[in-house]
C-alpha cells in the first residue's frame, strides 16, 4: 500500500505542475487512512503475539511490529496534513514556506525505510532499510538549504551517516564470515558467548543509536536541526528515532547492559544539562529529544518489557508533535521574523504570547508538564511505567538517575513556559489571521490524548494484556 503510493505520488510529481499538489497531498492522506484501517485489522489476527516470516525470512511480523506501523501511519498523517496546509493557505503560512512538490516523495521513501527497518530480520534489508532512511534524511536536510551553516550541517550529517554506515556494513560482514548467515534468528545469546562477537554486535548497536544522535555524537544533529525549516524537524527528530531504537528493542541485537547503562546515563546527563544552555527553540527542543532518547535507551536494559516502551514512545510521539504544531502556531503573533524557514529561533521571541493567545500558551503548558511527567497526563504515565520496570527488575541506580534527569530536564520546560507568560514584547503583534480549523482539530486531538492519558494507559495496558499474552 504504501509503495503504490509511492508510485503514484512519483507519477503526480513527474506529470502535475506545483498547483496539482493538493491531489498528492489527498492521494497520500487516502492511503494512510487505508493503511491504518488495514493494519489495524491485519493486528487483530496476531493476538497470541508469534513472529511471522515471509519472503524467505527477509521479513517478520508480530504484534510489536503491527502497532508501531499504525503509530507510525498516524506521524505520517499528521505531517501530510501540515504540510498541505502549509502550502495551500492564503496567510502567513504562504510567506514562511516555499513550495516543494518532490517532499512528500521524499517523505514516502523515509517511511518506507523506517516499515522496512522495523520488519527487517535479514541484515540485508536491515542496511538497504537504513539507507534508504538516511539518503532520504540527507535530500529532506538538503532541499531548502541556502546559507553556509545550512549546506555545512547537511555535509556533517552525510559525512557522519556514511562513516557509521561503514561501521555497520563491516559488523555485518564480520557475522556472516562466523555464521554463514545474514539472518538476524541465528544470533542467539549462545553463539555470541561461543563466538565471542559481543564487539561487532556492539558495533551495529553503536552504529544504530549514533545516527539518530545519541551522546556522545550529537552535536551533529543539533547544528542540523537548527538549519532545517521548522516542519522538516518536526519529521527528522521524530522518525528516525522511532524506527532504530523501536528496532533494537525487537530484535535479538543488545549491547553489553554496561555500555548501553553508561551511554543511557550519557545521554540522559547531555539532555538534561545542554537543554539549561540553549536560548534558540529548536536546540532546546533538540536536547528535550536527547533525554527522551536517553529514557528509551534505560528501557533497552529490560528485558520482555514492550508494553512500556510502546508507552513512552506513543506519548512521546504525540506530546512531540504538539509541542512543534504549537510553535508553528506562534508564528501567527510573531512580528519579528528571522528567517524564511525558520521564523521563529529563540526563546525571547515567545514572550508575552500569553497577552495574544491564553489558550496557545496554555495547550503549551500542558504539553510542557505532560514532557515533565505531571499526572494525570500522558507523560505522567509513561515515566510511570518506565519506573516501575526498573525497579521491578533492579535497575535501582539508574531509577534515580531517571528522577535526577526528570528534575533537571524540568527547569528548561519551565523556562519555555516562563517567557510566554511574561510581559508583552514589542516583538509580538495582534495578528488578523486565524488559524485554520483543520489544524485547531488536530491540535485539540492531541491534547485531549494527553489531557486524558489515565484513560488511555488502562486501555493501552488492556489492550496489551490481550495482544501480547
């Protein structure tokens, strides 16, 4: 489903002029909607949670895989829908946007490397998967690069991504000259000991969580993240990480539990103290996704713990999205603009966003104590779970860890929800436009799935009782 639109969004591009892209950006909405109601009746026959191979085992397929398609298909609807907005609407958004119509391709190919990389159980696919993400990642950074500083983070990321792909292309030759195989089943925890290839499967793993930008490799991806447009990152800091670290928790590759505990508490300490430093958005928006990537790392050490990692990434994943939607809202009231991509850099250009907007600094304030983990919203929950797994399995040093990284991590949330509350600035004005009723739906969507997440944890946990059991 996915790859026919694929092929029919490559077949608009090629034969419609920039004014025909509304029919792309339905033809892909149409096809996620298909998707999601596929995938959702394709789940309800896997409810004894057993792995499914096809294609001569090059793929698999189970529970854990089917719900993070639809979480994914749910991302990919959103941002469609964004996008679309963007470039159709006769306001603001017209000015702060230049049309691209090879985007959503380039999107679609993105997905496909992620759905590939999640059902991947051959280490062929597992790189052509990786690939084909990151070549995307490559053109999505690239595309509406003009300046210096932004060809020279797209340069840094291609650079750094094609080193770590060498790294794990020779992992991956080194498993088959031991094992004859490129099937990920045959890497069983007795033949790694026998073996002795913990190093190449530390490699792989390594190679994996640095190029979605874990600590100590990151300062890549926050120069990165601060050159792309606004709705570019809201896609590039979400699905990549999603897929590599959804795939190493479903798969037999793991660590050393010591590595992977110090590079967790690396991580976590890296996102708490940098996000304290940063004055521009989207790099304290950067390190917020760095700690959060450091909490699903603590989750990694646990064994036969989905259910709270399919948790956390599900609120992280909506409380992510809301947090960039509302940004991209706050460009309405700003009369300063910084640039044409990205209008709105730092934080100072958020003051008095109250006096414009209570209710936008509001659905902010509960994004930002949900991100803090504040009940009864859905982050609340999510962090939750993620304690009581580790305690229940022992990880007690690092249970405090995640407590101090919380507690740290919580000053820089309040300092974004402080500026918007403060007087007004001269920079901010009473905008005429109106935001759209499509997005005001969206947004008000996700913030009931957060203002309600009580609700949802008892379903979800339900729902995991009779899927994964």
């Amino acid at each position: 489903m996915l790859i026919l639109a694929m092929i029919s969004t490559i077949t608009f591009v090629s034969m419609s002029k920039l004014s025909d892209n509304r029919a792309i950006i339905r033809l892909i909405n149409i096809y996620t909607i298909l998707v999601l109601v596929l995938d959702s009746f394709l789940y309800t026959l896997f409810l004894n949670n057993q792995t499914y191979t096809m294609m001569g085992e090059l793929l698999m397929f189970n529970s854990f895989t089917f719900y993070m398609d639809m979480l994914m298909y749910f991302i990919m609807m959103v941002m469609s829908s964004l996008y679309g907005y963007n470039l159709y609407n006769n306001n603001l958004y017209k000015t702060l946007f230049e049309p691209k119509k090879e985007l959503m391709m380039l999107f679609l190919m993105n997905m496909l490397g992620a759905l590939l990389m999640m059902h991947s159980n051959d280490f062929i696919t597992l790189f052509v998967s990786i690939e084909l993400q990151s070549y995307s990642i490559y053109l999505i950074t690239a595309i509406y690069n003009s300046s210096y500083k932004a060809s020279k983070a797209s340069m840094l990321y291609f650079f750094m991504g094609g080193m770590l792909s060498m790294l794990m292309a020779y992992s991956m030759n080194t498993f088959y000259s031991v094992l004859n195989s490129y099937t990920l089943h045959t890497l069983d925890n007795t033949i790694i000991n026998t073996l002795d290839l913990n190093l190449m499967l530390m490699a792989l793993s390594l190679g994996l969580l640095f190029k979605i930008g874990m600590a100590p490799l990151h300062k890549w991806l926050m120069s990165m993240y601060e050159n792309t447009p606004m709705l570019m990152t809201v896609y590039m800091s979400l699905m990549p990480k999603m897929s590599m670290l959804s795939y190493l928790m479903l798969s037999n590759i793991s660590m050393n539990s010591l590595v992977m505990s110090m590079l967790a508490i690396l991580t976590l300490l890296v996102g708490s103290v940098g996000g304290l430093l940063q004055m521009k958005i989207k790099r304290l928006l950067a390190f917020s996704g760095l700690t959060n990537a450091g909490y699903m790392m603590l989750l990694l050490l646990l064994n036969n713990n989905e259910f709270s990692y399919l948790y956390y990434m599900t609120q992280y994943s909506i409380s992510h999205l809301a947090m960039f939607m509302m940004m991209i809202f706050s460009m309405y009231y700003i009369n300063y603009i910084n640039n044409q991509y990205n209008p709105i850099m730092y934080v100072n250009q958020l003051k008095g966003l109250m006096h414009d907007n209570a209710y936008l600094v509001l659905s902010m304030a509960m994004v930002v104590f949900s991100f803090m983990g504040m009940p009864p919203l859905l982050g609340f929950f999510g962090k939750l779970n993620m304690l009581m797994s580790m305690l229940n399995n022992g990880y007690y040093f690092m249970s405090i860890v995640l407590i101090v990284a919380s507690l740290m991590s919580a000053l820089y949330y309040l300092y974004l929800l402080n500026v918007s509350m403060q007087d007004k600035n001269n920079m901010l004005m009473n905008s005429n436009e109106t935001v759209s009723s499509v997005l005001s739906y969206m947004l008000s969507s996700l913030m009931m799935l957060m203002t309600f997440g009580f609700m949802y944890n008892t379903l979800m946990m339900d729902m995991f009782n009779v899927y994964f059991n």
